[in-house]
C-alpha cells in the first residue's frame, strides 16, 4: 500500500469532501480517500495510485488540483 497527500483547492464544506472522497475512489487502485477541508488535502491510500488520473478525476469534479503536498 502507498499514501499520497494531494492538495486540492474548493473544497471548504461536507459536501466537498464527500463529493472529492467518492470520485477518487472510482479510481482503480484507490482503496481510501479522505479529505481534510481545513487544510485542503486529500490523504489517499491504495495500489499504484496513479497521480495523473487523480487530477483528472479532481479536475473533473470542478476542484482544482494543487500537486503532491508533503
């Protein structure tokens, strides 16, 4: 398993962040995604998570995606 911590920018209430946690987990590989609205960051856990689809995935959503935070 592998943890990746995104930022992702717009997600400020609940609904954000059900909205971005259930999209990224469409997302073969993915087996968790949690946002954290306070500080704007996604922690994803999963296989091969691919960085590239995330961002498309979040961008899709109409986020906009912040790159890798540490």
């Amino acid at each position: 398993m592998e943890e990746r911590k995104v930022i992702v920018k717009g997600i400020n209430c609940n609904h954000c962040k059900i909205n971005v946690e259930n999209g990224l987990m469409k997302i073969n590989g993915i087996n968790k995604a949690l946002a954290d609205i306070v500080n704007g960051r996604v922690l994803i856990t999963g296989t091969q998570v691919n960085l590239d689809q995330v961002k498309n995935a979040i961008e899709e959503l109409g986020y906009g995606y912040g790159g890798v935070s540490e």
